[in-house]
C-alpha cells in the first residue's frame, strides 16, 4: 500500500492525503479515481503508472 501511494505522490504530484485516499477508494472498491484531466495528459500518467507496475484505466469523465 505504501508503495501505491508513493507511485501516486511521485507520479501524479499529489499530496500524500490524496494519493493515501485514493489508494484506499481502490482498495475497498477495486477501483478509485486519481485525477481528471485532458486525454494527453491521461495517457501519459497512466503509461507512467503502469511502467511503475500500477493498473491503470482512462475512462471519460461523466
């Protein structure tokens, strides 16, 4: 768990509460929302995310 939300802090550049909360939203749901941004930027994350062995999925925002 630890290493997740470090990932998430190192990668994505939130803060330690944030990427703790989403790691939990993941953990209890099997799946949670880090960020909302543009598609590029998405893809770019998540290919980041991945290389650091995180599953990762881009869905639009609803």
């Amino acid at each position: 768990m630890d290493y997740v939300v470090e990932t998430i802090v190192r990668v994505v550049r939130l803060n330690r509460p944030s990427a703790t909360r989403c790691m939990v939203e993941a953990h209890r749901k099997g799946c949670g929302q880090v960020l909302a941004t543009h598609r590029e930027r998405a893809e770019f994350l998540a290919e980041q995310l991945r290389s650091c062995r995180l599953t990762v999925t881009i869905e639009p925002v609803r």
